[in-house]
DNA sequence: CTAGCCTTGAAA
DNA sequence: TTTCAAGGCTAG
C-alpha cells in the first residue's frame, strides 16, 4: 500500500478490480498501446472498456450522432469518481457531471426504476437487490428511486410522465450471467431498454437474470429470473407472492422423463416452434434459434423492442423482433455461459447442464423436486410475451418478483445463499491462526484501565504480539508461502500496519464508538485523547461505519486481508507477475463470492476495494503513531522495531 | 442478418 | 470409436 495513485488506491489493485469488473483482457495489441500511455490513463481507459459503458456509449450515438464521446470522453483525471460510478458506489450528481457535462441535457434519458418501500427484510432484500443491480449495470441511464412513500412514488411517476410524453417509459432487461461455475468464462452482462409505460400498464421495468449460482446446486445450471417492479405501491410490497415458475427444464421433465435422446424429444422449439434439432445452449431448440442466440451473444448485440416487449414469436414471425426473440431464449432456459469465450470448438460443453450427464442430472433433479407451480392471479397477463408454450404457466404482471427454475423456498432465502470458492475457504480455516484467547497472564487483566501510566506500553506489546500472528498467518497462507523468501520480506514490511489497522476495524464492527486492539481489550474516545490518537481513531471508526454498512462477512474480510498482503506494487519485488496472478485471482475469488449473495450484489465488490484505500492511509497515521512511541520501549517489540526501521525481519516463522 | 449445413474435438 | 454440442461458413 506504499504506492498509491492519485485515487488512493495501488494501481495494480486498481487494474485488478477493473480486469475482474470487465473480463474482458486486452490483447497484445492493445497491451503495446496502452504502455504507451500515462498509467492513469491506461487504467481509465481499461476501466472504460466495460461493456456497460460501450453500450451507453453506442445508444449515445445512435441517439446523438452528432455529439462527439460522450461516456467515451476518457480524458478525465478523477479516476476515483469514475470508478466509484464503474462500481457502483453512491455517485452524486457531482460525479456525474466530472464525467460528462452534457448530463443534464440527457435527463430524458433516465430509466426511472422506481424500488418499493421495504416493509419486512424480504423486501428489503429484493428492493436492495434490484437497487444494486440497477446501480451497477444501469448507473449512467438510470434513476433509482427507493421510496417509502406514495407521494414520492408519485412525484416519480409524474416526472416519467413528463420526461417520456411520447415515447413511452422505458422497460429494463438486464441479462446478467454470473461466473461462478465457470470463473474461465468470465462475466457478461447484457443491457436492453424498451419501451413500455410504467404508468400505464403498471408495470415498470422487468429485469431479467440469468445466472448460476454454485456448482453444488443441483438447479444451478439453469435459473432465470424475472423480476418485475410496480409503481403500484400496495403490490410491491406484496413480496411473500412470489410466483416460482419453471423453465424449459420443467416442462421437458414432465414431456420426455429421462427419454433424452433427440428422436425421443418430440416438443417444437421453446422459443419459435420450429423443429428441434438438438440440445443448444441448455434447452432443446431448433437449429436457427441455436444460431440467432449464439450471433447476439458472441457479437455482443443489444436490441430494442418497438412494441414494448410485447411480441409472440413463433416460426414465422421470429425474424421480426430479435430483442423478444433473444429475451424468451433467455426466459426459456438459454444458457449465455454456454457460448464460448475463447470460440474453441468441438468437444462436449463443460458447461453444467448442457451435456447430456448435466442433463440427466438436472432432470432427476427436477423430477426429485415435484414441486406444484404457485401461481399468483392470472388476471393479467397481457403483457408478458414471453411466456411458456408447454408448460402453459404463465407471469402475474402484478407481482414484484417472479422467479424461474427454482425449487422451495422464498426468493429472499435462495438470494441470500452465498457461494464460497475453494480459495476463500482455504484462506478462512487458517484464521483459527489469529485466535486471540492466548494472552500472557500479564496482559490479562479485562480491560485497559483509563489512566495506565503503562497504556502505551501495553498497546505496543498487545500490537507486537498480534503482528506475530500476522506474520504466521501469512507464512501458513498457500499463496504467500508459494512466493520467493524476499519476495515475503518486502511483502510484510509493506502491508503489516494495513492488516493491523484492518484486524482492529474488522473486530470492531459490532462495537459502538470503540476500536478493538486485542481480545476484550478496546480504545475508546477517551483513551485515544491520552494516547494523543484521536485522528486516528476517529478514521478508523469511519472505517468501521463503512465495514459495517457493507455487511462484510468472514470470507469478505479474510479476502480483503489477501489482497493487501500479495499486492503486487511494492518496489523491488522478485516475483511481480506472479502476486499480479495471485491478486487477480483473489479478487476473481472474492467477486463471485459477493455477487453470489445478490442480496448484496455486485457492486460491494468495488466498494469493498475502494475501502482499502482508505485503509492504507490510516495504516500510515498509525505508523506514525507507533513509530513515535518506539522509542520509549523499542527493547520489548523487537519485531514492531524491525518493521518500523524497514531491516530485514529474520524471523517470518 | 438468417438459417441450414459443415467441421471440430472432448467426453462417453 | 461414437456421440453431440460447440463454432464456422455461406447462400439467400
């Protein structure tokens, strides 16, 4: 954390937020370009590079072609507020017009999303959820609105009708796959908007998620979901009806059993009625629905309905609206991870669900389930187009959520469920390392008294012993014990007062106005003045407030901890290439982990990381702090002693 | 851009 | 060796 840029935040970290964010890695070409460039500008110019932003980017044109840049205008030397945008943090209007200073006249623009109040914590989660994925994905058309109120909803509504006299208010469909079965495939989001008035029919913006979950989940290879949000405060608040539907899966279970041979699966295609002609992408289809989906998501295409997303598609008119074609591909079961990134060909899919041992398993699976389809009232359902042809089920329009392809349990329960990679569960079974129930019967005595003459002692000591435990952690960390000995010097040297401080802020999230040092031992408000620390302690309880207002759990901490050991920035360093791998995959770790919770959704991730920067400037007032209380007993921390002379430390066991 | 046919290659 | 689900090619 030594070297930061003008963000605050090191930029390789910054590289490695924007490569996992994006997926998308640049080719050597573009590699020899951007080396070419200032660094800040590379990373800005990489950050750009999401598909979100080129996607504003091309409707910009297609909206303005006589306007220049746009979102594209990279020149911008804030790359902090850019990135908070990029990830989804609060952006102010401020923000905003750093960005682009056309943004008021693009107002119109704005996709009103309009959240419900949240009554209970299920709808808390679903409104939290939707919020997120509309602040990530939608962040530079969209406004969010979450209201408590019905004055506000309707102000809200007045102000869509006044911006979108015309044309109607916008529809949203988010096509949104997650990595987590298949992190090799990367992340992929897809953005359409359409048109089709929240005012008038009720219903606003329909966001629609493809994604799985985790590789253990017997459905997980196939969940789409639909969500659909209402201005109509009294329905959505009515979460607990949440309609759980079944895809292409399930009426292929009921129709073909285990019978999967081709002959045996006589159904038309899902999506048009054509003929099958073989299991494509997830589903049974015929052979140019399996092509029409394959060209949009290899070419990255975004479509629009003209008819408010309303369209039948069947055999002969499919040709006519692709956004509706590709949108029931998806709701019929169409899986985006099964196109292949790196266009390889042949071979079976490795993708859960589409060979035919997926397939198998999956049936079983949904045949084990057998679970009735809960349907909420019929009596709209105009305008859902896309609805399922053999399982003849359709989509309450009056409903906040509906979701597909999941069995039992309340949409909260399945969005709260986390997905935990391989590498943060090893990481988390060696925190049993930093166990603070072994304090020398010196240092037992509950807590610090107010006037210690000692206090200053005590804290070096209880700070000393808690660095050894850092340093055997990381020692026992897979990744760290991998790198060259040097390599682990610098490393330590570099990050020790970060994880301290971050140790502290994390113990001390369920506390009130207190900063944890060592076991039951705290610092509050007072102790700070006598310690002359109260600037620093005041950082580090804003630390804490955003620690917990993020809801960082264990697995997120234990991450965040990896990611500030194996920075990669450090000068000197042996083995740089290979802490950059370590850190990408880190991150990639800890991305699928959040973003598995979609409760939280994605965009704590970038926060999460943002945060580390102002960890490492508390980490440097603490330094300082300590380094200024050195002197007085440099004898008894021997190894704080070391750390703060930058020597070489000896003793890394 | 569509859709039918062809080629490929890992898994069964 | 066979199968089959990917990607590729190209006439319309």
């Amino acid at each position: 954390m030594s070297l930061l840029s003008d963000s605050g935040i090191s930029p390789a970290l910054l590289q490695v937020i924007s490569q996992t964010l994006s997926k998308a890695p640049l080719n050597k070409e573009q590699m020899e370009n951007s080396n070419q460039l200032p660094r800040s500008q590379k990373l800005v110019s990489r950050i750009m590079k999401q598909p979100i932003s080129l996607l504003s980017q091309q409707k910009m044109k297609q909206e303005h072609p006589d306007r220049q840049g746009g979102h594209g205008r990279s020149t911008l030397n804030n790359v902090k507020s850019l990135l908070k945008m990029k990830l989804g943090t609060h952006s102010s209007t401020e923000d905003m017009e750093d960005l682009d200073g056309s943004r008021e006249d693009d107002r119109e623009e704005y996709v009103n999303i309009v959240t419900g109040s949240a009554k209970d914590s299920a709808d808390a989660n679903v409104v939290d959820m939707l919020t997120a994925i509309a602040t990530q994905h939608l962040k530079d058309s969209a406004r969010i609105v979450t209201s408590a109120s019905q004055s506000a909803l309707q102000s809200v509504a007045s102000s869509s009708a006044s911006t979108s006299c015309n044309t109607s208010s916008p529809q949203v469909i988010i096509c949104y796959q997650d990595s987590s079965t298949n992190p090799e495939l990367g992340r992929k989001v897809y953005v359409s908007q359409d048109a089709s008035s929240i005012l008038e029919h009720g219903d606003g913006s329909q966001i629609l998620f493809h994604t799985a979950l985790s590789s253990d989940d017997e459905a997980s290879g196939n969940m789409t979901r639909v969500i659909r949000v209402s201005t109509d405060e009294d329905e959505m608040t009515d979460v607990q009806q949440v309609e759980v539907q079944s895809s292409a899966s399930d009426s292929m279970s009921v129709s073909t059993g285990n019978h999967l041979s081709l002959q045996d699966h006589n159904e038309p295609c899902p999506i048009c009625g054509d003929v099958v002609s073989g299991y494509h992408y997830g589903i049974f289809t015929c052979e140019s629905c399996k092509g029409f989906f394959k060209r949009t998501v290899q070419n990255k295409k975004t479509f629009v309905c003209h008819r408010c997303g309303e369209c039948e598609i069947n055999i002969e008119n499919r040709k006519r609206c692709p956004a509706c074609r590709f949108a029931k591909c998806l709701v019929m079961g169409m899986k985006l991870g099964a196109i292949r990134t790196d266009r390889t060909r042949g071979g079976r899919s490795s993708y859960d669900g589409c060979s035919s041992h997926g397939r198998t398993k999956a049936l079983i699976a949904e045949k084990k389930r057998q679970r009735p389809v809960r349907r909420t009232s019929e009596s709209s359902m105009s305008n859902m187009s896309v609805l399922s042809p053999t399982s003849g089920a359709s989509y309450g329009s009056s409903q906040l959520v509906a979701i597909l392809n999941k069995g039992e349990g309340t949409a909260t329960q399945e969005l709260g469920k986390a997905f935990v990679p391989q590498v943060l569960t090893d990481v988390m079974n060696l925190e049993s390392l930093m166990c603070e129930e072994d304090l020398p019967p010196e240092l037992m005595d509950e807590k610090f008294s107010e006037d210690d003459p000692n206090l200053f002692l005590t804290v070096l000591q209880l700070t000393e012993l808690k660095l050894y435990k850092i340093v055997r952690w990381a020692r026992n960390l897979p990744q760290f014990a991998s790198i060259a000995t040097d390599d682990q010097i610098l490393l330590l040297q570099n990050c020790w007062c970060d994880l301290l401080a971050l140790n502290s802020c994390w113990r001390s999230v369920h506390r009130h106005d207190e900063i944890h040092i060592y076991n039951s031992k705290v610092i509050d408000e007072k102790k700070a003045k006598y310690l002359g620390i109260v600037d620093l302690f005041m950082k580090l309880i804003e630390l804490v407030d955003h620690l917990r207002r993020l809801v960082i759990d264990q697995y997120e901490y234990v991450a965040l901890k990896v990611l500030i050991l194996i920075g990669p920035d450090v000068r000197g360093l042996r083995e740089q290439k290979k802490l950059e791998e370590l850190q990408e995959k880190i991150c990639e770790a800890l991305q699928i982990y959040t973003s598995s919770h979609y409760v939280q959704s994605p965009n704590k991730f970038g926060e999460m990381l943002l945060r580390l920067s102002e960890l490492s400037r508390i980490s440097l007032m603490l330094k300082d702090h300590l380094k200024s209380w050195m002197p007085s007993n440099s004898q008894t921390c021997g190894l704080l002693f070391e750390l703060l002379k930058g020597e070489n430390v000896k003793d890394l066991g």
